[in-house]
C-alpha cells in the first residue's frame, strides 16, 4: 500500500508541473550550430543532390525505354526479329553507364575523405576539456582545466562557450552509449574498456539536445542531454559558480531539510560540495537547482517533478538505479526547500 501510496505520489506530482515544462530544445541536423555540422551538412547535400541525379537518370531510361519499345495489337504476334541482331547502341549505352556509376561512386568516395580531413582540422587554441562519463541512464560531465583547483562535476547538462573549440573525452561506465549532438557533430560511441573523442565549436549562441544514439538498456529513449552554448564571459561566469561549493541554507525549512538530505541514503549516492555528502554513484547535487531539467533532460527541473523523483523514480523512470524513498510529506517539502537552494 505504502508504494501505490508512493507512485501515485510521484504521478500526481510529475502530472502537475508539466504545465510548466520548458519547450524542447532544438534538434536538428539540417541547421548547422558549428563548422563541424556544416561539413557534414555539405557532405549530407551533396550525397543527396548526387542520388537525386542518379534516380532522375535512371527513372528516365526506363521511361525512354517503355517509349521506344516495340508496340504490337493485342491479337498479333509479337515480333522477335530484332533479339536476333547485335544491339551495339545498347553496349554503348550500358557501358556509359557503368563508367558515370563508378565516377559517382568516386566522387562520394572523395567528398567522405575531404569531410573526414575538415572535421580533424579544428583548432584546438584555448579549448574547453570535457570528460564525459556515460552511465545507465545519465551523463556525467568532468569539467578539466590546466589548474586543477578550477575543475569541477556537473551531470546532464553542458554549457560551452561560442565560438571556442570543445574537446570532450568519451568514456562508459557499464555498456555502449554514443553521443549525439546534431547540430554540432555527428555520433561517436562511448565503448567500455576505450576512450573516444569527439572536437567540435558552437559559433551560435543557443541550447542544443543531445541523446545517446546506441541502445544501452530499458531507458535508452530517455537520457538526453543539454549543451547550452553562450558567449565566453557568460560560460566564464558560469564555470566559476559551479567550481564553488554549495551555499549553506539560510532559512530553518532549508536547514532541515539539508539535515533529512544528510540523515538519508541520499549521501550514499550524491555529492554536494561543502558538505558531508560525498556519494560517488549518482549525479553531483551541488548545483542542481541551477539545471534546466532533472532525470538526464526527461523532466523539467521544477518542485513538482522534483518531488515526483524524489518520491517514486520508478514511476517516472523504470529501471533507474535510483531508489524510491518513503518520505513524510513534511520531510519531504523540507528537502526539496534545501535542494532548491542548491543553485
């Protein structure tokens, strides 16, 4: 009874603060963000125009040939003669054929390894160092700078800055994910036991979706990812809030609910900077309030469904690793008070 009690919970929860849920991000390949997306833009419209160019001539020559064929009434008997003659226009014709295939099979061929070579010469001055960690079913983000006093974790959401290159390393925790970020790149799997790396530059300020391409397990559909692209002093700004450790709650609602936080599991899973929380396996909570969205970009990140995730993740997201938790509801609005400080 205690679990319906608590799902049915989380489900009114959930339901109530879609009404406030943000519009999705853009996601879309045919609007390049950043050089890498438009070469491939380039190599996706050429390989398009060149099909198109394809079927038309082909389509044509059936429709030529459908003309041209010889007619006969429907009663008379068909006139065989001409299979007995040498139809060299015809060799011709299906020899030129042949060699116009094997010039478009090469120039495809051509176009892919001048993309390939485009892609690899991103200038790497100044770049930002991400490590990305895929796990079953979120992303863990490592923020990796020269001084290491200025590295910091957030999860399910990055901010670059516009118009420097990126360098994110790839790794997986448990099985094959693969990053994608359509307007800014194309798919590069994250294979456990390897590291990938993916370079790419946003020269558009804005808010980019990502998913996993590669089907890890029963969530696969719901681990999104937010890149958030905005200009250098913003990005700066940002980076050096995240770096900081979570303020300490002011007001006697949020302090008892850092104290249910502390008194909980949560700290098994969780960290929070500055705190006795230091739980490696979950997400870092140090900042969440300051995320867009909870549950790797599945659901707004609002009381309502902060709550409903808190109560019963199961509901919302089977087979997450997380646990549901039996909270009274006044420990429970205490909570959430103290992780809505966390900005």
């Amino acid at each position: 009874m205690a679990a319906m009690t608590r799902r049915a919970t989380a489900l009114w929860l959930a339901v109530a603060a879609s009404a406030s849920a943000a519009p999705p991000a853009p996601q879309d390949t045919l609007h390049a963000a950043g050089p890498q997306a438009a070469h491939i833009g380039n190599l996706w419209n050429f390989t398009l125009g060149l099909c198109t160019l394809v079927f038309v001539l082909v389509l044509g020559a059936c429709l030529v040939a459908l003309w041209r064929a010889p007619k006969v009434a429907q009663r008379e008997a068909p006139d065989m003669t001409s299979l007995a003659q040498p139809e060299r226009r015809v060799h011709r014709v299906v020899g030129w054929g042949v060699g116009v295939s094997i010039v478009g099979l090469l120039a495809l061929l051509a176009a892919d390894v001048f993309t390939t070579r485009a892609l690899a010469r991103l200038p790497l001055r100044d770049a930002v160092n991400i490590e990305l960690v895929g796990h079953q079913w979120w992303w863990e983000a490592r923020y990796q700078y020269d001084d290491p006093s200025k590295n910091f974790v957030t999860a399910n959401e990055l901010h670059i800055p516009v118009g420097r290159p990126v360098v994110i390393t790839l790794r997986s925790n448990d099985v094959i994910h693969s990053l994608w970020v359509p307007n800014l790149h194309g798919k590069r799997d994250l294979i456990p036991g390897r590291t990938a790396v993916l370079r790419f530059q946003a020269d558009k300020p804005g808010t980019y979706r990502s998913q996993c391409a590669e089907f890890c397990g029963l969530e696969h559909a719901m681990m999104a990812l937010l890149v958030v692209a905005e200009p250098s002093p913003v990005y700066e700004a940002w980076a050096m809030h995240q770096n900081a450790p979570a303020t300490a709650p002011a007001d006697a609602l949020a302090q008892r609910g850092q104290q249910v936080f502390q008194g909980k599991t949560c700290v098994m899973c969780h960290t929070v900077s500055g705190t006795e929380a230091q739980g490696k396996f979950g997400p870092d909570l140090t900042h969440l309030a300051s995320r867009s969205t909870i549950a790797a970009g599945m659901f707004p990140n609002n009381r309502g469904h902060l709550g409903g995730w808190i109560a019963d993740p199961q509901s919302l997201k089977p087979g997450v690793n997380m646990p549901s938790n039996a909270l009274e509801p006044d420990d429970l609005q205490a909570l959430l008070a103290y992780l809505e400080t966390l900005k």
